[in-house]
C-alpha cells in the first residue's frame, strides 16, 4: 500500500528529506566559508604594502558580502519549499490526531 499525499508520514518523510538536503548545503555553505578565510590569511601573508593588503582584504569581504546575499536567498527558499509542503497537506484536510 503506498503513502497517500496528504498522510502525516508521507509529510513527515518530504520534510526529512528538505531538512537533509539544507543540511548538506548548509556543510558545503561553512567549508566554504572555511576556505575563503583560509586563503585572505595566505594571500595576506603575501602582500608587501598596506594598499596591497587592504585591496586584498576589500575583494575577500565583496565575496563574503555575496556568499551571505546567496545564503539569504537559499535560506528563503528553503523556508518557503518546508511552507508549502505543510500548507498543501493542511489545506487538503489533514487534522491533528485527536481532532474528529
């Protein structure tokens, strides 16, 4: 017997998988992070003026400025996507246990 659409399990399950999902993008998101630090550090260590160093430091915070406009936008979707998921299975009838 399969999973109707609207079954709290079948909700619960496409739920785990979002959330699985977010969870993984989310470790790629702060490796990332990880190695954008890493490499201002290296590059920093390389640089032979200040001008030099501020340039560098200036281009490493316009990337994290853009990581964080990628993961404001992420963040809604994934918001939105676990909304209307529940929304779909409480507007076609599905009430809490108990309720009759």
């Amino acid at each position: 017997m399969s999973a109707r659409p609207n079954d709290p399990t079948n909700l619960q399950k496409e739920l785990f998988e979002v959330y699985e999902q977010a969870s993984r993008a989310w470790l790629d998101r702060v490796k990332s992070e990880m190695a954008l630090w890493s490499e201002l550090s290296t590059k920093l260590s390389a640089t032979r003026s200040v001008p030099e160093a501020l340039g560098v430091y200036q281009k490493c915070v316009a990337q994290r400025m853009q990581m964080a406009a990628e993961d404001g936008r992420k963040l809604f979707d994934e918001c939105q996507n676990i909304t209307q998921k529940i929304t779909r299975v409480m507007s076609n009838g599905w009430s809490s246990p108990g309720s009759t």
